[in-house]
C-alpha cells in the first residue's frame, strides 16, 4: 500500500475513533522525568518553565536522503523536533501537519531559522526511503531521521521519549504506542519549548515568538 493511500486510511481510522469517542490516551509517560515535563508545560508559561528540564543534545542519525547526520548539521538553527511513525493510524499525521502550520504561519524571518525534524521510534519499518517518502507529504523543509536500532534508542533516551511495540490481531502490522510531543529545541539543543497535542498552531506560534524575542 503507498503512504497516500495509508494515510487515507489511517484519517478515516481516525475520524471513526472520534465518532465513538474512543478517548484512548496515547501519551505514555514512562518515565517521572516525563511527569516532570509534564508538570512544568502544565502549570507555568514562558521560557523560564524549561528551568530543571534536562533532555536533549546532539545525535548521530541519518536523514532521509540516506545521509549520515548529527544536530550540528543544523548548526545556527533552533529545532521543531517529533518524534513518531510513518505507520502511525492518527498522532504522528495531525502532528506533522501542525508543524507544518507553525512553519506557514510564521514570518520568513523567523521560520528561516527554524529546522523541523521528525525522528523516527520505528527504525525496523522506516527506512531513509520510507521517511523521504512521508515527509514529502508535509512542510518542504520536514527532514525525517531514522537510524540504527542503537542510535534510534540513543536519542529517544536523551530526549526521554518512550516507545514500544504494539501487537493489534486485527491489524495484519504491528503499531506503536509514544509520546507525543512537539519540542522546541535551541540552536545548542537544549529545550525552549514543549508542545503537546491539545496545543494548536496558533499557541505554538505565539509561544515560538515570544522565546525568540526573549532570547
Ligand atoms: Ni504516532
């Protein structure tokens, strides 16, 4: 099946899971570093809500043109990082698409030093080719990153995000259960920003403009 057609599907898949109102909590939260995160987007506003967050750094990754990839490949860029997967039936789409929309509505001035990436929890299926493919899909400047097994896990851990597996009988492929959040990383990949998914466009940009002119 092409990712058109499995996109297709997977916003039916969603709008069906809407329609009886399956509120189904795809955030995991694995870790109490998360429950820290968490906390903080929750209860305090503007950058200084980042104070105490530890996630984050450079990578060693590949991008989805095949080519091997570090954070300081972006070097003299803030970063719009999600991590997901091509085969997710609903998050990771509306997601994109919402990083899409921040990139639309910024002012070039600013979206020009923005970087979005998407890093892939399901190295074993997305591949570079299966990544350029998908990302083709959203903002033209999206790079999706995939990798090892190892530096997949690597980066999930120092940006704490939790994946795992999830067997479905009746899907004929497996999907995953991850958190989702949109980070808003430094031009030295330390946290500015955490968005999460009842946080719109307009919110992220708002909050996107007010960092860049506090810092
Ligand atoms: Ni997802």
């Amino acid at each position: 099946m092409n990712i058109k057609k499995r996109l297709l599907r997977t916003f039916a898949l969603a709008l069906i899971g809407l329609a009886i109102g399956g509120a189904i909590a795809y955030i995991q939260v694995s870790s109490e570093s998360a429950h820290v995160i968490k906390q903080n987007v929750t209860q305090n506003s503007g950058p200084s809500r980042m104070a105490g967050v530890n996630l984050g750094g450079s990578f060693d990754l590949m991008d989805h043109n095949g080519k091997a990839v570090t954070a300081e490949t972006y070097d003299g860029k803030y970063k719009l990082i999600y991590f997901g997967f091509t085969y997710c039936p609903a998050i990771c789409p509306t997601e994109l698409q919402k990083i899409t929309q921040v990139m639309n509505k910024l002012d070039e001035e600013f979206s020009k030093q923005i970087q979005p990436l998407f890093i892939t929890v399901d190295p074993e299926r997305d591949t570079a080719e299966v990544m350029a493919e998908y990302v083709s899909l959203f903002h033209p400047e999206l790079i999706g990153l995939t990798g090892t097994t190892d530096q997949i896990g690597k980066v999930m851990k120092d940006y704490k995000i939790f994946a795992t597996k999830v067997e479905d009988d009746s899907m004929s492929e497996y999907t995953m259960d991850h958190s989702s959040f949109i980070y808003f990383m430094s031009m030295d990949n330390k946290p500015l920003g955490i968005y999460r998914m009842q946080d719109d466009a307009d919110y992220i940009v708002g909050d996107i403009l007010k960092i860049l002119a506090s810092s």
